[in-house]
C-alpha cells in the first residue's frame, strides 16, 4: 500500500488543503513522507454528513452483518502486513515486539465486540406485557431496546497508536453499537493511521455498507477536532489523551444547543500501596518488578504506576533498594514524539528542582529522544500541602510518597483525585489493613488490583478502564472491554406498537432468539 | 402528625432559619400555616457532611436490608394516612383521586425498586476466571461489581408532589443503588415533602441506617439548591423542572472541579401524529380522546400532548371538530401553584396573540387560579419558520400543526427537539406510512406509542421516561421504571483480589446467588 496522505471521508479520498501534518521519525526527529493534507471545515462537514445519513441503515444492520464487519475491519488490519508494523514503529518509537502486539490486541478488541454484537445482550431488551383486565386501569405493553446515540467522534490516542487509535476501542465499541464514526487522527501517527484507516474503508466496502460509516481526518491545527466535537450531528465523543485536551473538549460538548456525552480518559498516577507484611517479606522484589513496569514502553501508559505510597520503615528501604538498583540498569526509550519527550523532561526537571523531593534513581542515559526513568520521593506532610505533586509526568518517572504511620496513608489517600488504577502489595498479614482502606479506595478508583500493577488492561468483560474524574470525564463506564459499547447506547421504549412496526428482534415469540427480559425477568 | 416546618437533616430537626416558605392554597393563594425555616448553607453543608458518612455504611447494606428498608419507607408513606392525602390536595389543589392515585404510584415505586435490589441484577457481577497458563502472558481475575456513585441531590418536582418529590422515582432509584439522598424540597408543597420527608427519616431510623442516609432541606431562595449542586460531597444529581431550571444545574454540575452526572427531565411537547386512514376512520373520537388526554390534571404532565401534526384534510377537520367540542366542555382546573398559572396564562396569551397562530377552541372560564383549555392551529411554514412555537406551555394547551402533505410533515418531524414520548396514530392503511418515519421517531423520543397518549407512564421494566436533549439532559437514561438505577451506579473492577477481600456477591461460589456474568455469559 502506498500512503497518499490523503483524507479518507466516507469511502472517497481527498487530499487536504488546510495546512499539511507530518510524520516523525521518533528516534531522530526526521520528518517522514509523505505530507499529510490538513481537513477544512468543509471536509469535516462533509464526513459528519455522510456519517448522519449512513446512521439509518448502519444501526439496522443485522447484528451478523454488524459483527462481520468488525471482523472484516480486523482481518484487513492483519492484511496489511509488515508495513503497518514498520510505519507504526518508526513514527511512535514503540519496539517492534510491542508494536506486534498491539495489533494482536486490536484486532482482539474488534473481534470481542464482533462476538458482544452476536451475543445481543448490549441490546438490553425488554418487554412488560400487557395487562387488559388490570384494576383499575389497563396495563398498555411495553417493549424496550437500545439504540445507539448517534454518529461519534474518535480522538486517536498517541500512546497506543494502534489499539486507541483509528480502529482502536472507542471505534470499535461504537461501531458494535450501531454508530458510524469519524476519526480525527493523533498527528504523532498519521501513516498509521491511514494505513488502519484505509482497512476500514476498505471493510466498509467490502461489507456493502453506506460509505458515511467511518471517516478518517486529519487535523492540522485544533480547528478540525473542535468543530467534530461541536458538530450538531455528532452525538457522542471518545478521547484518550492530556487532561487539557480532554477538558476543553468537555467544555465544548456541554456548551453546544444540545449537549452530548464526552468519554474522555485523561490523567491518573495509579497509585500503588505497599502495605507492612508485604514490604518486610519482598520488599525488594517488589521494588525490581514496579521498575519494570515502570520502564515498560518508555512509561508512556495511562495506567503507568506514577505515586508509591507506604509507611516508613525498613520494608521501604528494601523497595527502595530493589526499584533504585532496577533502574538505574533500565536502558532510556525513545518516546512517542519529541514532543511528549519535551513535557517528559521538563515534569522531571520540575520534580529535581522541587524544595520537597529527594530523586533517588535514575535510569540510564539515552539518545536525543529518549527517556530516562526516574524515580523521586517526598514526605506525606510535603506530598499534602504540594498539590502540584499530584499531577501526572507522562514516561516513567514515579514519586514515593514515605507516611509516618497508617493514618497518614490514609489522609494521602483521601487527598487523592480519582484515578483509573490503584494497585495494593498484601501478603497475608496486611489483608485487614487492605479491607479497612476499601471503600475509600473503591470510590478513588475503576480498577482495584492486588500484587500486581496497572499496566497490562486486559481485554475483557469483567475489565473497568475508567474511573472517577479526572481520570477519565464519566466515572459511570469504560473505554476497554465489552462494558464499552454501553458508552453510545441509548434506551427507547415502544408501547403497543403493531408487530410489523417492531423492530424485528422485539417481535413476539423472540425471533431472533436473543436475551430478552420479561416483566423484569431474564429468559 | 403536626407539621412543624423543620428542616429534617440526618435524623434531626431543625428550625432554618434563613427566610421562610410557605404553602400556599392552590385554590385561593391563602397561605398555610406553618413556615417552613430555610435552610441556610451551614444546614446545606451539614447534611451534605452526613451523606458522605452515611455513604460507606449505606452503599454496604446487605440486598435484602436495602429492599426491607425501601418497602419501610413505603409503609411509613401509606402510614401517615388521609393527612397525606388532604395537605397535597390543599397544596397542590389536585384532585383528591389523582392524589391517592399518586401516592399508590409512590408506593409502587418503593416496592418496585426494593424487588429490583433484591433480583440483584443492577449489581451488573462480571467474572473473568484467571487463566495461568495463556500464552504470552497468563490471564489475570477479574471480577466486576457496580457501586453506587456516592450521594446523590434530588430536587422535588412542582408536578408530583408525592411521585417525582421527597420519595419519588429519583430518590427510590438513587437509595436503592446504595446513595444517600439530600433532597431540595420544592416550595410547591412544602407540607407534604414535610410528611413524606418524615416517613422516609423514621424509616432510617426503623431499620438502624446511618442517619444521614436521608435529608430533606427547604430553600427560600436558590442558594440551597445550587450549592447542594455544588458540593463536592454530591456526586450525581435528579432534577424534574423547566428548562430553565434543568440547564442551570446542568451548568453548575458541569463547572464543577469535577464535574458530575445531572439527570434533569426538562421540557417537552410530546407530539401527536395522527396518520390519514385513522384520521378519515375516527378523527372524531381521536379528537375527543386527545382533548380528555390534554385536560387530565390541568394538563400539567411531562408527557402532556402539546402538539399535534397531521396532513390537512377532512380526517383532521373531524379530529378538530371532535377536540375542540369536548374541549369546550371541559371545566377549568386549579392549577398547581399561582406561579403556575400565570405562566401557563402568559403561554396561553401569547399563542393566541401570535400573528400564524389560531385559536380553534377554549375550555370552559374557571376559578381565579384554574387554568382553561386552549386549542391552538398553525401552519407547517410557519411552524417552522418560529421556533418558539416549539416552547412547552405548562397546562393544557396544544398546537395542531397542518402539513400540506407527507414531505412537509417529514419536514416538521425533522426540526422536533428531543422529546419524552411521539404518540402515533394509525390504522392498518397507515402502517407503510409510520414505519418510514419510525428510524426519524425513534431519535427524537424516549418513547414511542400507538394509539394512545404519553399521559400515564408505566412504572415497569421496559419504561424509557427520557429522550434526547432538551427533554431531559442525559437521553442515555429513564426517570422512570426499574432502569432508573442505572444513573447512579459505576463499575469497578477487582483484579487478582483475595477472596476474603472480595465484596461477598463476588466472591466464589456464589454465595449470594446473584445473577453473574462469567466470561461474558450469564448464568
């Protein structure tokens, strides 16, 4: 496939004309080819357009041709062979091993939410009966399903170019839904991009479906994503991305004529607790395993492990030993872009010049564009009364917040803002200390996990990718796993409809023979 | 029970004393004794305090002691006896049947959400089982519970001072989803949410709850109840009002340092069709229906039939003949506050003083504070062309809007907002007809319904009382019927969690016998 650098707007190519985005060369910077045309407002009009008049018969496509479509959009990603592994890996920096396999989970995602659409559960179908001779009014029927909200934006993620990206969770889950979707691409990855971008529009084709179904824009400026997010026909909106970015797009979702919903997944330090028992039996192995997690892809997770939280004592030092003595063997990485590695450098600087932190590691030194690990601490007293300490250093630099005693881990987790993870190191003796911090933790958090740490989301149905705000914008859902596609549903109840107005999988004696609750029960 | 105008906050009383409000008789306008003390921010702040320690304790209930409490608060309702009955009829100057009727429907509510709690579904138990041996990486646990997503405000509703008030549909769906409730007593009827706001404090009390479970405040100007919105304690919010009012709160929530969910039911004109072959069938006795439909209750329901579109013809001249006859007998009713009135007069002015509109038939001249039917016609241009024709007028009032053909009613279907309900009206003939307009309906409503008027909403399991923007503020959620919990839960995710540290519905086995989702598949 030869990349064009063009906008792929409902199945049509068109080259852009508002300014030009380029990828880079994460090692070294070097502008890559070709120029990518920036969209106009026209562009963006036209794909929201198209995507309005695909809506009507995407949504009502059967849920086999819908999950076939999922599949076809996967099997294409996979056709496209080495070439996406090699752009991929050249504009995001991202090792090849990695690279691999996040296109092993992208296409995992879309053939979850292929076997989700079949399933039909997402449909949430109900019917209450009627009741003709009830007193002292009649009972009318009611039958109820969801329908999907509306065509939504997609926000390409930087850090996973690949399965956050053009057909990543939040496009998969909302075309499992029944809603078209245009895509503004993250500019660190725009031949990525156009490579995923032509295997849906490929599928779109190949499925027969209205070409409005998926767009793909690029955006030279900010002027294309905010006119998707403010565009009336656009009903919904998923971004991964900076707590600004997801912040000024909330603000222009709640500001239009008719609000719409912004998933928005931002900023989260994932705190994780070393509890006593654990610290004193393997502090030390814990301390080598938080570094390579750390460390892992250049830190550059949303669910990377940024705040330690402990109480002081010899089990500390051992982790401390354990994390220091790691890190400073950990190689540098290169980061996604030279920019992210910019804000990188200057979050570490700011924590090496703070009055309150101590760096006790760092990793080892790296090229121009590279990271290198680093690891701080600070006292409870300095972390509470330094707000600022609180806010994520995108790569792996990580703060051990050293508390006095348990009731001071305690006020530091209360000061603490919501987050997508918290990880808690128990052995057996520290169970009853876990159990009483619980519930504050549960209302901190989406995800609680146990001698583990957050990186590593896996795929499934039992997963919470989300979290209270700032993590993400809507504590009440999740971008990873099947719960996603709740995200751009809809309920609408129909009473005493007619059997052939019925949508076909309401209709009496259950055609389609999917999960339908009666009078409030299942099956 | 005497009433003593206090503020009830966590279990205890108190005079407020910041202003005062008083009933007054929706009949006459004479005041009621007693005055109710305002509360004051301190009053705000305290029961907002109490909430948030009440939260652990509450949201942790076993199932069954949820459920006894939400069938206590039920009984403690009927408990109080006519009391009830006649202060809401002298506040609300509705019917005494209407009345009894809505304290049935308030009690049905209770029990409705108690069998809810207890079914244990809402509790969305999602089992992913570790798999050690997988390839790459093993697969870790993960098991998912919905939790509630903290106190929740609730605004009591001027409409239903008992069903959408102090124990209505928000606050039984928000106490059953483990959140404590702060209500905002609406001025309406302040006795009443008095009495009610008692059962529900002495059945916190009956079943040993923390007491600030439950509060219930008066506010004498609007700094309650904006900054109850504002409270950082208050983590969702259940509104039933103008939209006005809706938008407001929807502003403050969304300006918050973290943003919170608001679920505000707003405004809506719940349109008619009426289609050519039931019209030319029965236009008269459709005509007689729709006017016995507007006139219930003063008209005075969210899902009022404010609008009526059809194609001009004979069929429509016999539907406005029937309408306007059984119009012109209907008696005026009191309406629910004198405020109430006046707008609804002023609405009433307006369209009959519109320069497009013409007024086609009156109710009969009532009382100084009842309120007369009124039956307004324009043309689909000029509907169209005036978008404050579209402006909810609160009481029974309705617009019929003439289409000169089946595009120009597509036309005037497509520049609807979001509304609650979209009535259709059809015989067999018309079934090619609604069907081609269904996929348009079915954006624009929570609820379609066919021969019949969206006045009487079920409390079911297939209920939608919502619809897209600006008929509530969140479309992806009902007010009414089982699905109402849905608003104030938010998954979290357990991984890799020790059992004795697992809530217990998670736990293996079973051991509560809970519906669970494992690996995706129920049962």
């Amino acid at each position: 496939m030869t990349l064009t650098g063009s906008l792929l707007i409902g199945g049509t190519e068109r080259r852009g004309t508002n300014g030009e985005i380029r990828g880079l060369d994460a090692a070294t910077g070097e502008k890559l080819e070709p120029a990518f045309g920036g969209a106009t407002l026209q562009d963006l009009d036209e794909a929201c357009r198209l995507a309005a008049e695909a809506f009507d018969t995407y949504r009502e496509t059967s849920l086999e041709d819908r999950a076939k479509f999922l599949e076809t959009i996967a099997q294409n990603i996979l056709d496209i062979g080495d070439e996406l592994v090699e752009r991929c890996v050249l504009e995001s920096g991202l090792p090849r091993a990695r690279v691999e396999g996040e296109r092993g989970r992208t296409v995992g995602q879309l053939r979850l939410f292929a076997s989700v659409v079949r399933e039909g559960s997402f449909l949430g179908l109900r019917v209450d009966p009627a009741i003709p001779d009830r007193k002292p009014l009649p009972r009318v029927e009611l039958r109820l399903r969801n329908v999907s909200v509306g065509p939504v934006a997609v926000f390409g993620a930087s850090n996973f170019p690949l399965a956050f990206s053009v057909a990543g969770g939040d496009t998969a889950s909302a075309l499992a839904a029944g809603s078209p979707v245009v895509v503004k691409a993250h500019s660190a990855h725009p031949g990525t991009s156009e490579l995923v971008g032509r295997a849906v529009t490929k599928a779109v084709k190949d499925c027969g479906l209205p070409a409005g179904t998926f767009s793909l824009l690029f955006d030279s400026g900010r002027a294309v994503g905010q006119g998707l997010v403010a565009d009336h026909r656009i009903k919904a909106v998923g971004f991964t991305g900076s707590r600004t970015g997801g912040t000024a797009l909330m603000k222009i979702a709640a500001e239009r004529p008719e609000p719409i919903p912004v998933y928005a997944e931002m900023s989260s330090i994932n705190p994780v607790i070393l509890f006593r028992a654990a610290l004193s039996n393997r502090g030390e192995a814990i301390g080598r395993a938080f570094a390579a997690s750390l460390t892992m892809g250049a830190g550059q997770f949303c669910t990377n492990p940024g705040l330690i939280l402990a109480v002081e004592g010899d089990g500390l030092e051992s982790f401390i030993a354990g994390a220091s003595e790691a890190l400073k063997a950990a190689p540098a990485s290169t980061m996604l872009t030279p920019g992210i590695h910019k804000s990188y450098c200057e979050g570490v600087a700011k924590l090496t010049s703070h009055g309150s932190v101590e760096k006790l590691a760092e990793g080892q030194v790296g090229e121009r564009f590279q990271g290198q690990a680093a690891l701080f601490a600070t006292r409870a007293a300095d972390f509470l009364s330094h707000k600022e300490l609180q806010e994520e250093v995108f790569g792996s630099s990580s703060l051990i917040v050293r508390c006095r005693d348990e009731a001071e881990l305690a006020r530091v987790i209360d000061a603490l803002e919501g987050q997508l993870t918290i990880a808690l190191h128990i052995d057996e003796p520290d169970h009853a200390s876990a159990k009483a911090l619980l519930p504050k933790l549960e209302l901190k958090a989406g995800r609680l996990l146990v001698n583990g740490f957050g990186t590593g989301v896996e795929v499934g149905h039992a997963m919470v990718h989300g979290g209270p705000y700032p993590a993400t914008s809507d504590g009440r859902t999740t971008s990873v796993g099947s719960l996603a596609i709740a995200r751009f549903l809809r309920p609408v109840s129909y009473q005493d409809m007619p059997q052939d107005l019925l949508p076909q999988a309401l209709r009496d004696g259950n055609p389609l023979g999917l999960p339908v609750r009666t009078d409030g029960k299942l099956g």
